[in-house]
C-alpha cells in the first residue's frame, strides 16, 4: 500500500535526511584523523575501516530491502551510525576504534543504499530529479562533519563535537520509527528468483558507467588541491579552494539538474554532464594559474554532479520493483571504482601533476559511450 500524500511528504524529507547522516558519517574519519594521536600507518587503517564497512553492506543489503523493505534498514543503520558516534569518544585503542569505524560504515553502506532505493519507489514520475535531490543532502551532510569539527575545535574537544554529531542519526531515527512506510512488494519472492534481475546487462552496463563516475569523484576530491598546489607551487590553504569550489559546484548541480532533468530526459542529462566534465578537464589542464585552474575543476564538479543520481534514476526506471538489489550490485561496482580512481590519479601524477585530469577526461568519455549503450538498449528493449 502507497502511504498517503503527506506521509509521503514527511517519508521523503525523512530519506534526505537519512542521506544527509551518511554525508556526515562518510567524511566523519577525515575529520577526526587529524585530532587522534595515532601512527601515519594506522591512520591510514583507520580511514579505510569505514570503506570496507560500506563496501560489505551495499553488496549484501540490496536483496534484504526488496524483500523485508526499508524501514527495518534504516532503524539498523542509523542505530548503528549513532552508538558508534556516541562510543568513539571512550575508546582509546587502536582495534576499539578500527571496530567502531567499521561498524558506522556498516550503518553508512546500508543507509546509502536504502534511501536511493526508497525514493527512486517512491518517485515513480521523476526518479532522476528526486534522486539528484538526495544527493544533494549528502553533499551538505558531507560539508557538515568537517566544518563542525573545524568551527567547534576551539570551543570543544573533539569528543563532545562527536555527541552533537550523534545527535543528527538519533533525531532522523526517531522520524523514521514514528511513520509509516511502504510495505515491501517482493516479501514472498524467492531469493534466487530476485537476484535473477542481475543477469540484465543493463544492470551491469550502469554499474561500470557508475564505476568510472565513482572513480573520478573520488580521484578529484583527493587530488583537487593537490595538484592546483603542484602546479602554480601556491601555498597548500589557498590551493585547496579548488576543492572548495568543487564541492560547491557538485551540491549545486544537483539542485540544477532537477530542471535539467524535466527539460532533457536522463540520458541527454547524462551526455551534457560528460561534455560539461571534459570541458573542466581541458581548462584546468591546459592552464597554470590559479584563477583558470579553480574555475576548471569547479567546472568539473558541476559536469559531475547528476551523473550518478541520474543513472540510477534511469535505472528505477527499468527495474522499479527491484530497486534494492539492483541498486546495492551497481553501488558495490561504483565503491570499487571509487576506491581506484585516487590510486589511478597517484600513478597519472608520477611524470606530470596535471596529468592527473586525464582522470575526468577518460571517465567523462566512458560515460557518454556507456549512456549511449544503456539508452540504446533500453529504446529497443533489448536485455
């Protein structure tokens, strides 16, 4: 049974901000590292902890929503993120913290999942654009965790920074217990037969274009700074303005591609994202100063921004009983992709910084020749 209009009302504000949560929870150890007293090496486990956590629950939650619905999803995650929060301030070990970082980025993998597959079913008429709306919320939960922990740190220790934190997943858990969602319409449904929509190689052709966008986000959120610093041998505070400017441009083209998206259609979203990338790569890649190359990768950034909400909304639109388990295999293909695309930038900086925006160049052309695939196959109804 659909919920009524204003239950779907407060249902979908209810889902960004469970995705506003997983902004904070997946920046929240980038923000802590600097105020832990522990070894580079270990730092290093620590940052990798909530990846693994999120990479294990996408690959495993996808059949479990279709089949037992959201609502029990999220309660779990969002108790999950919130006792880790609340436990972190206590542990002074390193394996007590490896475990908490595991355990919120369990809750993050799950809540990811979750509320792209809910509002993608509860959006039946415009899944692109809400979907680019809840991107939106994890840009601004991404922001949140790094700019408390930057305002607060005078006035506050970093553990009671972390109790306010907790507070954000104990409130949305405490909406999400209160209202009623969508009962799941795959209950009954045999495992193997769900999991036999994965045999669909538009699955498959959605999640290798989300592998080479995750790679691309990732790669340019680690390297934005850098290589503007490399490059113009600025100092490191006014280069990381690139990245700055990034990050404002992803949140605000998620906004404007809800109107791109009514105006378009999903796949000319898609090669419009892809031209608008290429066209940031080639500015900041062929300029040495500081004002081109900042505005070349916000440029980048906005060219970014719907192509990730954009095909999974093209993909709700294929599969729209079976958003969970679709969404959690593409989502695990993309967390792949995301954690290769820092490592490839690494390898492409070696002989030259700005060799680095060949990252966005080859990812931008890969996703226009993969939406042109999955459009193809998707007109003709070709499987």
């Amino acid at each position: 049974m659909t919920p009524v209009p204003v239950h779907r009302t407060a249902l979908v504000l209810t889902v960004n901000a469970c995705m506003f949560v997983f902004g904070v929870a997946l920046l929240l150890m980038g923000s802590l590292l600097p105020t832990l007293h522990v070894t580079s090496a270990r730092a290093g486990s620590l940052g990798s902890f909530p990846l693994i956590g999120i990479l294990a629950a996408t690959i495993f939650i996808g059949p479990v929503l279709d089949k037992a619905g959201a609502k029990p999803a999220l309660v779990l995650s969002l108790a999950l993120i919130a006792l880790a929060l609340i436990a972190m301030p206590a542990l002074a070990s390193f394996p007590a913290l490896a475990a908490a970082a595991l355990v919120y980025g369990l809750g993050g993998g799950v809540l990811n999942t979750a509320t792209n597959a809910l509002i993608s079913s509860l959006s039946a008429s415009g899944r692109g654009a809400a979907l680019n709306l809840l991107g939106f919320s994890f840009s601004l939960g991404a922001i949140s965790a790094p700019l408390l922990m930057s305002v607060l740190a005078g006035r506050f220790s970093s553990s009671t920074v972390l109790r306010i934190l907790a507070l954000a997943p104990l409130a949305v858990l405490i909406a999400v217990v209160a209202l009623r969602f969508p009962p799941p319409v795959l209950s009954g449904t045999p495992l193997r037969s769900l999991l036999r929509v994965l045999n669909h190689p538009v699955v498959w052709l959605i999640g290798l274009l989300l592998f080479f966008e995750s790679g691309d986000e990732n790669c340019m959120f680690v390297w934005a700074g850098k290589v503007v610093k490399d490059v113009t041998h600025l100092a490191a505070q006014r280069a990381d303005l690139a990245l700055v400017g990034l990050s404002i441009a992803l949140g605000a083209g998620r906004l404007l591609a809800a109107l791109w998206l009514e105006w378009l259609g999903g796949r000319n979203v898609l090669l419009l994202s892809a031209g608008v990338t290429i066209a940031g790569a080639i500015v900041a890649h062929t300029h040495e100063n500081f004002g081109a190359m900042t505005a070349g990768f916000a440029v980048i950034g906005l060219g970014m921004s719907a192509t990730f909400p954009t095909a999974l909304g093209l993909l709700g639109d294929r599969f729209p009983e079976r958003t969970g388990t679709v969404f959690g295999a593409v989502m695990a293909v993309a967390l792949v992709g995301g954690s290769l695309g820092p490592s490839a930038g690494g390898w492409l900086a070696t002989p030259s910084p700005a060799s680095v925006l060949l990252v966005p160049l080859i990812a931008a052309v890969a996703i226009a020749i993969l939406t042109l695939a999955v459009s193809g196959r998707i007109t003709s109804g070709t499987e």
